[in-house]
C-alpha cells in the first residue's frame, strides 16, 4: 500500500547574504484536519543533526550538511516522511502534512507467513542489523518489543518491522541511534540481507567532551569504512589513505553448469512392488571414472574471480561531474584493499576461516549496472545501487556506522 506525501515550498525573498544560510524550518501538520503535530522527530538521515516540533508543529534546524540529504519527519501513528534536497536548495522553509498510518493487512494470497517475536528471531536480527563486530557487543536495543518478524517459508525468508523508531545504544561510539526502519529482509536462501531507514545519531557526550575512547573508536570505525573509501574517490587520495583498487570479473563455471545438467536428467526411477513405494535416486550412471569426474566438478565453485593486474585510480572511476557531485561509474566488481589495518579475528571466526589474518579485502558492484553519484562527506546515491561483499559486507552494520557529517582526524584530502 502506497501512501502520499505532501510538502509545500514556500518562496522566499532570497538575498544574496541568505543564501548561504544552510538551515531548514518550517511546520508539521496532520494532513487531514491540518492541526500541528507536537513532539515531532524531525532528522538529517544519517547525521546528528535533529530536533523536534513545537506545540505549534514548528521546527529549524540550523547548519545542515553540505550534499545530498533526506528529511525526515516521523512521529507515532504517522507515515514517515522523507525529503530529499540538495545544498543548493538551501535554505528551506517546509509545511510538512503527515498522513495517519495505516496498518497494512498481510496479502496471503500471494504467499503465507508467520509471525513470530523477538525470542524466535532476536539474535538473527541484531546479528544482521547491528552485527557481529566486536563494537557490535557493546550494543542494545533498548525497545525490543517494538520489532515484529515475519517469516516466509516458502520463500525462506525473514522480514522484520516496526511502527517506532528502532533505539540503539552505542557504548562503543558512543551514540544514541534512532533508526527509522523501512524495510529489513533475510533472504536464508539467497545467503542475503539488505535493510533500509533513516538514522538519527544522538552524541552520547556533551560538546567538546566526548570521551577519548569515543574518539578513538570512531577514528577506527572510520578508517577502511565505505564512508572513507567514497570520500578517498571524491577528493582523488585513494592511495593516500591507504586503498588499493583492483578490477574483478566474475566468470561462470561453464563445465559445472554443464554437469548440472547431466545430474538433472540423470533419474533413476524404482518402483517396490511389495511396499508400494517409489525410490528415486538423482546422479550420474556410467563408469566409475566418469561418476568421479563429476563429483570432483560438482565440488567445485560456481565461478572465477579473475582479478586485474593494474592498480586502478579514483579518476577512473569517476565519469562525470554534476554541480558539487561526482559520478562514479564501474563495470562488474571492483576490488578494494585497505592496507592499514588486519581483519578482525572475529571476522574470520565468523566465516570459520582457521587462516591468519590478512589486509580487509572487499567487492563492490553495482546492481542495476547504473551510474552513483557521491559528495565530499562520502554519501552515495542512490544508496541501494551499491552493494558490498568481503569484508564490508561483515562489518558496515550499524554498531560500526558514522553519521555522514563526522569529522575525521586522519582522512587525507586534496
């Protein structure tokens, strides 16, 4: 069920002196009736930067991040709104008209589920929402309650909902996170998870008085991230900051796809007259070297990453610029190092990989093979184009996520 948002941009007399004024204000009303809606959890997704609406519904918010942003305007009952503006735009003043929430009834026509609670899927879920890391244990969520499960078994999969913010206290950064969550889904079968939302970071220490631990964990949480790879292409220091970027190209066991085949049509069909039952037994038939060579084939993975020689450059993979944003654009997968810090052990124990650790080694590809634009701070958009694997696909959970206006210590930039 699909809902409308409304907003109304009111034109404002601009001087030139205004202009570079980066704030949002405006009012928060109920669409229906038009009255104020209190209390109102007004957020730059994915930033620090958050306030609440008034009595009135009124709100600013003031020295908002440069790049591309979303919105958002949530409160309990209501659909979430979400706004996406650039810089440019700024400043802006908003009527934001919120639609009551409706509860959307399960269509189990299309397929059957079951609803379950937090003691069936609990762990699973905070392993792939807030992860296995080690920040990710000095993590909790503080409304568990809150999060329902639906789980699909025809389909093997899981998804999670909630019709409150998702409260997560991050000991480790150092974070009160509001995590307006969209969507969340586990595909068991696919081996996959994505979910979407809007979060909000709340400093957990006064201004100017973040603890040093905070300091040093969010210094680590960011080298190798996503975050610092995007803002390394941006400013063109890939090198600099300590990546090494590599082509890859997926190539398709074409012998064991043959193979596949031959055990799909290779039926054995026997029928007991005496019980009356039927036993079917799916192989290859034939001689002994040839039922071995199949074997060994079929042990065999479904692909070869066949990895390029040269070491790319960042200009390489930009292919435009539009305004204060680049477009970064690349064919089948990149592979990226970073050679400044070793793997976590718990990332091997997680993989139950017995090797000594290596350099974080990671693939990013696009989707829908489409074209990304990213800003100086390392946002990308649309954020579901790219998709990680390796190591970040372990570790960018949200125990190890930093609010796209954090400030770095060591990033290296032009």
């Amino acid at each position: 069920m699909n809902f409308r948002h409304s907003v109304l941009l009111c034109l404002l007399g601009i001087s030139l002196s205004s202009l570079s004024q980066r704030t949002i204000s405006g009012v928060v009303v109920n669409a229906t009736n038009g009255e104020p809606v209190a209390g109102s959890s007004i957020f730059i997704s994915n930033t620090s930067k958050g306030t609440v609406s008034d009595r009135q519904g009124n709100f600013e918010l003031t020295d908002v991040p440069i790049g591309k942003q979303d919105l958002v305007v949530s409160s309990v009952g209501y659909e979430t709104f979400a706004y996406s503006f650039t810089a440019e735009q700024l400043p802006l003043k908003l009527k934001v008209q919120l639609n009551v929430k409706v509860r959307e009834l399960e269509n189990v026509t299309v397929e059957p589920s079951v609803e379950e609670g937090w003691d069936k899927w609990g762990r699973t879920f905070t392993e792939n929402f807030i992860g296995s890391t080690p920040n990710a244990a000095l993590c909790s969520i503080k409304n568990q309650k809150d999060i329902h499960f639906r789980y699909y078994r025809k389909s093997n999969r899981l998804i999670a909902y909630s019709d409150q913010a998702i409260v997560v206290v991050n000991k480790a950064l150092g974070y009160s996170i509001h995590f307006q969550l969209e969507d969340f889904e586990v595909n068991f079968s696919a081996g996959t998870t994505q979910y979407f939302g809007y979060p909000y970071f709340e400093d957990m220490g006064k201004e100017n008085d973040v603890k040093k631990k905070w300091r040093r964990n969010r210094e680590t949480a960011f080298s190798g991230s996503v975050m610092h790879f995007m803002r390394s292409v941006f400013s063109n220091t890939v090198t600099e900051n300590g990546f090494e970027v590599h082509r890859m190209v997926r190539v398709p066991n074409l012998e064991k796809e043959r193979v596949k085949g031959i055990y799909r049509t290779w039926q054995q069909i026997s029928h007991d007259p005496k019980s009356h039952t039927m036993t079917v037994a799916i192989g290859p038939s034939g001689p002994a070297d040839s039922t071995e060579y199949y074997s060994h084939i079929m042990g065999q993975k479904d692909y070869e990453d066949v990895y390029g020689r040269e070491t790319i450059v960042a200009d390489s993979l930009i292919t435009g610029v539009e305004g204060s944003y680049k477009i970064i654009f690349f064919k089948d997968y990149i592979y990226v190092t970073y050679k400044r810090e070793l793997e976590d052990k718990e990332f091997l124990a997680f993989h139950r990989e017995g090797r000594s650790p290596t350099f974080q080694r990671s693939h990013l590809w696009l989707v829908n093979q489409s074209p990304v634009s990213i800003d100086a701070n390392g946002s990308y958009f649309p954020p579901q184009e790219v998709f990680s694997m390796g190591y970040w696909a372990w570790n960018e959970k949200l125990a190890d996520t930093l609010p796209i206006d954090y400030a770095s210590e060591t990033d290296t930039k032009n």
